[in-house]
C-alpha cells in the first residue's frame, strides 16, 4: 500500500458537549467514551494502516501541550503545526498540506478529524485504500459516510460519474437539508459529507491556488516564516492572519472538476451532541447508557454520565444527566442540540463554567483548585517529568507546599533543595521561588496559599522555558 | 397567658429528603428554607411565644452536638435530653413528660416537632392559645391541621363533641387513608394529624400509665438514673431500653378518653419530599422553584437546588433537581417520596452516600476531606471555640497542618504553641500530637496526611474531653 501521511485537525470546540466538553477541553481531548480521547483513538487508528508516515497535528496555541501530553500517553511521537488564530478548515487543511509538501509534494495527505467515532475499523481501511486510485491521479478524494437515517445535521454528497473500483466523480455537494429534502437524498443515494479527505499535498495546493491565490500566498507565508522548534512548527501570525477564513468545502471542494467520493459504512459519527452518545453506547435492557457512579430507578431510555459525583435518577425517560464536579448538565434528550445555547448564556454570564475547567491545564502539568476560604485557597499541582512552573513571585501571598508525590526541586530565593514526599517548604510572601520535576515521575504536590487577594494574576514571572515570562 | 414549656422532638432521620437529609445530619438540621434549619426556626417559633419557658430538646446522642452548635448560633439556650436509643416517639415524649415533671408535673408541655414548617405563626399561636383551656383540665390536646387537599400521607382525626371554645373531643383516630377514604375524611370535616401536642407532663404520664405501666416504669428509671451534666441530660441506656418501642398516638392517645382536638390553618407543611418543598417555594413564573447556581432553559413546574455545582435543566417539566458535592438526585417530581428506596438502595450497597456527608460533624467543630490520592488525603478541619481535639496518634500517617484562619494551640509530643495564620506544623508518624482552639473565632487548618493508610479508624485517643477516648 502507497505510504500516507496523516493530518489529523484538532481544532474544534465541541460545546454541544457541555459540561464535559468546553474551550479549555475540547471534546476530543475528553473521555468520552474509553479510556482514551478521540484524539487518542485516531492516532492510534491512524498508526495501525500500517503504511502510515508520522502524523502532523493541526491545533492551536492553547492546546498545544494537551495535544503533546496526550501523546506521550500514547507514546507515540507526531509533528505539531500550531495555528495562531482560528480561521476556520480551509487555511488549516492548507496550512498542512503546504508544511508536508515542503518535504514531498507528491506525498498522500489523509485528512482526519480528532473527534470522530469510527467503530468499524476494517471498513473504514478498506474506504482509504479505494480512495488511492483517484488520489495518486491527482484527484481530490472525500469519504461520504452512507447515511443511516434523514440527518439534517450534515451537509451531502451526490455521486456523479464512476471513477475507479469504489469511486465516483462528485456531482455536487449539497448544504445541511431540512427533515424533508434530508428524506429526499436519503432516497437518492447521497452520502453524508464527514470531512475526511484524501489527496496529494499539492494537487491541494494547485486546487486552493486556482480558487484563493491571496489565501495560498497568505499561509505560504505563514510556513516558510514558522517558528520551528523539535516537532513543532508554529506558524507565523500576521501572514496566517491574511488568509480568508474558509471551510475547505467553500475554499476548494465546492469548485474543484476534481472531486472524487469513496461512500463508506464504517459506523462513523462525528458524536455531535449526547443524543448521539447515547445512540452510541452499550444501554442496558431499559435503552440506558450510563458512566460512573450511577443509580438508575425506573428510568428509560436516558444517557446518564458522572465524573464524580453519585447520581440518581428516579422515575424519567429519555433524559440527560452530566454531572462533574462544578456543572450539571439536565436536559432532554431529543433537545441535546440546544446545549449550545446553555453555553452561550453561560458565556454572556461571565461565569468560569462555560470555558474552563477546574482542572486547567499548564506546559507543566496542571492543577486544581481543591478548596478555598476567606484569605485562603488550596491546590492540588502535577507537575509531569521534565516539567518546570516559571521562576517566580507573589505581591499578596504566601504559600506552603507538602510533596504526597514524587521528588521536587524547590528554589525558594538562593536556596535550591530536593522535597521528596511528606516534606514541607514555606515561600514567604515576596520570595522569589521556582518547582520544577527533574525525576522519571510525576511530581505531586498540596499547596496552601494564604493572603489578602489570591487571583492568578498576581505572578511575576521572572524566568519560564515556555516562554511566558 | 399561662406557661408553657415546649418540647422539641429531633430523633427523625428524613431519607426522602436525600441527598440533602442523611442519617448523619437529617432534614431538620438542614437549611431547606432559607438560612435556617426547621429545628432553629421550630426553637425561634416557640421562644416567640412570649410567655414559654427554656426549651428542652429531645434527641439521640448521634445529633446532641449539632443541637448545641444550632443553638449556639441562634445565641438562645436550652435543655437537651438525649436518647441512648430510638424507641419511637411515645417513650421520648414521655421521657421529656418525666423530665418536666420533676420540677413541677402540673407544667404545661407543647409538643414540637423541628422538621415543620408554619407559615402563619400568629394563626398558631391562636390554636394553642384555644388549647390552653383542655390543657389545664387534664385533657390530652392534638393539634389537627385542615387539610388543603386529600392527602394519603398523614393520619386523620375526627372531631366530636365540642368541649371549649375552639377545642372538640377526639371522636377516633384513622389511619394513613388510600385517596378514595381520604377524600371521604375531607368531606366530613376530619383533620390531618400532624403531631404537635399540648397538656399537662402530669396528665400524659396518667395516661401512659393506664395503657402501659412497664414504659412508664423503665422511662422513671432512665430519667431519675440520668447522667446529668450542665444543660444535657443522658436517660439511662439500660432502663429506656425496656420502654416500649411505639408512637405516642398507638401508646395513648388512641385509647385515652380524655383526647381533645383543636383545628388550625397555619400554612403547615411536614416537609415531607421534595415535592413539598417545591410547593413551598416561590415559583418563577414557569413555575420553576430553585436555589442555588441554577440555569433554567424551557423548563416549567420543576424544583431545582444546587448547594455547589451550577445546575442547568434544558426543556424539562415536573422534575426535582437537588444536587450536592457528592450526590445529585434527578426524579420525577410527583414521584418524589419514593427517594427512600433509593436511600434503601444506596444503603444496602454500602454506599457512604447513603447515611454520611462529607462534611462530617464532630464535637468540636467539623471536617472535610476535600482531596485524596495514592498515599495522601487533604482535610479541611474548622475547630469552634473552646473546641478541643483529643490527644491522639496514628500508626500509619504524618500530618501536615497549615493554619489558614485564627489562632490553634497545638500539642506535639511535649511541645505546645500557638499557631497563628500562615504557620505550619509537621506531625511525624507515631508522634502523640492535639488541636485545640481557646480562642474567640473558629480555627481552620488545611491537613495534608501522608501514609499508607489513612482511614478514621487509625486513631489512638489518649485523652479525651468528650470522652471519646
């Protein structure tokens, strides 16, 4: 089989899956279903074609340690190409496209979503090696998932002419249909548009270049001049900013004589609320799909999932239950969908429950805030090997820090001493201090702060190897 | 208006309340409505009287420092009896009879119970007001609440001949009714009965013991064999276990000729579930009643509260939302009472949930584990005034105590300091170690403990003044 190179986007947001899913954590970071993140699970699909290069990461500057952790979980190496700002699939996919043909433009690029569920893996093989043939003659391949009822959640594909064995020519695509005309191209045999493509790097680039050329010079630009440090490649700012925010839909495929269609029926879905979750998961004799600690009594039909908190439900059908430990999300299940607004009210709120998680993720590690009073706040802080929090000082705080886990190297001014666990250090108020994790495990400390304001922005940074100071 | 000493019952545990009301720290003790428990509020309620004496509190050892902590910050005093065990409410009403009555039987006792709500005092105290006149001529007063709906839930009392103004003879007692009997019992003018009581300490124990002697035998002996210690009393373990484990309405008053009943209206409600409290509450114009972080989207007639985590209910009608740290109950809401088979069902799983908090009461003051890990767990502990921790050691664990509010003494080994906001002590493994607060304001301290196990029960008490040890 011809070698691929992966490209797999992991840009989203995914607030429909609110509470579990918001910008701070993606749903494609989340368990939501396994052990592992859908980021996760394609990557490691992707490393089982067997004929796969490494795969290049697109996501963003804020995820980008998430997406490096998440894969020295998986012990896997991959190139990360960081965008500087959100401009929608087009200049992503192209930004990708142009940083892989910097190498080879010849090689075969499959586009690949960090949040899809895809549960039948050999269908899905046997989908990209049918889409090989058109691909290798330069054409613009897309998957189209064989619908499995009336979606009006997706936009369609009509296959046109037969290309190769598995192949059509695209005769057009078609936007998101209401309930009726959905029915219509169910009937018509049109196929989902999932978003996975497949061609090579630079029949891409010569596609997008016929239809934006200011858009192909922009992210030319925003490659050649990237911040390359290991295996990542941070893509320079004010040149990806001149690049129109497009769908790749919108920026090529819509009006490329190029498309090509693979239909595939690899149990895909792209688990767009928790209706879908629910559809997806193993549900017990009354249809209930439940995760974590959870009592169900008389309950029909509901998906119910707990981070942490015991949850009971008594009496009810076809609900929602998400419970972590700061949001509860109840809602029917028919109306998932309008979860998004939840959100967006949150948002207009101001309130911290929209956006981030009481887990916050760092370069280092992260950490929680475990409880907190008058003049005072407790955190919990992981500090993964090799990770190093910025030298640093406090204006209107204290702090005690007790190692449970691990071994630290704790700076507290002039003085630099190794804490293991069930030792103690005081930074007083001003000190300039530093924990750092030069060991093999993870450091895992308790850290009380006391003071008069106990704000995250009460930080002098003084030195920092991420480059925050 | 002649005197009267109230007698406040407090034994009851309220599971269809959970997971608010837990065996640990049942509903009365709870602020259901408003800042208040029921218990302040019945203790506020009957000091209102204007014409009552100190108050004497009947509960079970379990709950006597939380009596006295609700007490405290309500600033007001009162006399606590304490039951070694349940036996029902006839021998703890009568117990409370006996212990009135050795200072004076002819004290007249008013029966309360601290889980009701009474909306209209005034239109409450006018009924026991009309009781006074029964009451000083030996009859035996129940207070028969007009009902507002044909309720299957209570007991009901027919009225028979009128005795004085406001006051009839009982003419019998019915059981619980099915709704068809129930409908009857409104028609013909019966009363809901709803445990509140009036009469002579003198006149309740005749009649006990004209039905049953050998309660009121054994409940002599617990009281005059009593340990007694400033305001609090201990009945006998031994003699009340002899009592007769029955309700004061089977014990007496269904046999008693000398029962009166005097009607009122005052808005009261028995809390009973959550459905009741919803009742209670002030509906949005949706109809929704919520307290707490709550988000409420196309959701009508629900009653939702949240004690901690932002609560959101999405296109829902007629559910109980009621969410804690650790537990979340989501039912139906005409469905409500049946949350005592959940508790049923948490309990016969072993689940913590069930019966305890994560606040956990304590003599001195409480505690919260509020993180754990592999080889560590984090307390908060508040230590009230005068509040003294045994001296202790453990086996198995150091400690770490960071005091973050007021000013401890703290005992280690034969070293004793204060310890101010912002210090820290090291409690090594094995090392003979106390907390204890002589100050004016509580004590927090954030406790990180390190060891290999570190459950509650590794603790050796040396000295104790609650004698726990």
């Amino acid at each position: 089989m011809t070698e691929i190179r992966p490209l797999i986007m992991c840009g989203g947001n995914g607030t429909r899956l609110w509470p579990v899913s918001r910008a701070a954590l993606p749903k494609q970071f989340a368990s939501l279903m396994g052990e592992r993140s859908t980021f996760q699970q394609t990557v490691l699909r992707s490393a089982r074609f067997g004929t796969t290069q490494r795969p290049l990461i697109v996501t963003n500057a804020l995820h980008r340690y998430l997406v490096e952790e998440q894969l020295a979980e998986l012990g896997l190496k991959a190139d990360v190409l960081v965008e500087p700002d959100r401009r929608d699939s087009g200049p992503a996919i192209l930004a990708g496209a142009r940083e892989i043909a910097r190498e080879e433009p010849d090689t075969l690029v499959l586009v690949l979503a960090s949040d899809h569920v895809i549960r039948d893996e050999a269908a899905f093989r046997d989908a990209v090696a049918a889409g090989l043939a058109p691909a290798l003659s330069d054409h613009l391949v897309t998957f189209g998932v064989t619908p499995t009822h009336p979606a009006t959640a997706y936009g369609y594909i009509q296959p046109g002419a037969p290309l190769d064995e598995g192949s059509w020519a695209v005769a057009r695509f078609a936007e998101k249909p209401d309930a009726m005309r959905a029915a219509g191209y169910v009937l018509d045999g049109y196929l989902w548009n999932a978003g996975i493509f497949l061609f090579r790097a630079g029949a891409l680039i010569a596609e997008y270049e016929r239809h934006d050329p200011e858009t192909v010079a922009a992210v030319d630009g925003a490659v050649t001049q990237a911040k390359r440090d290991l295996d990542v490649v941070c893509l320079e700012p004010g040149a990806f900013a001149r690049a129109r925010r497009q769908s790749i839909d919108y920026a090529v495929f819509e009006h490329t004589a190029r498309a090509a269609v693979v239909p595939m029926a690899c149990g895909w879905s792209d688990i767009g609320n928790w209706d879908a979750l629910w559809s997806l998961g193993a549900g017990d004799p009354d249809g209930n799909v439940v995760q974590g600690e959870v009592v169900m009594r008389d309950a029909r039909g509901c998906y119910v999932a707990s981070d942490g908190p015991l949850t009971s439900v008594l009496g009810l059908s076809d609900i929602v239950v998400v419970a972590s430990s700061d949001s509860i999300l109840v809602a029917d299940r028919r109306r998932a969908g309008e979860v998004k607004e939840i959100v967006a009210s949150l948002q207009s709120q101001g309130r911290p429950q929209a956006d981030t998680h009481p887990r916050v993720h760092r370069p280092w590690g992260w950490y929680e805030v475990i409880d907190s009073g008058t003049g005072f706040q407790v955190k919990r802080i992981v500090v993964r090997p090799s990770g190093r929090l910025s030298l640093q000082k406090h204006h209107h705080r204290a702090e005690h820090w007790v190692v449970v886990t691990g071994h630290a190297r704790v700076t507290i001014g002039d003085d630099v001493h190794e804490l293991g666990p069930n030792q103690h250090a005081h930074i007083p108020l001003g000190a300039v201090h530093r924990l750092e994790n030069f060991g093999n495990t993870p450091v895992e400390i308790i850290e009380v702060q006391h003071g008069d304001y106990l704000g995250e922005d009460d930080i002098v940074r003084i030195e920092d190897i991420y480059a925050r100071a």
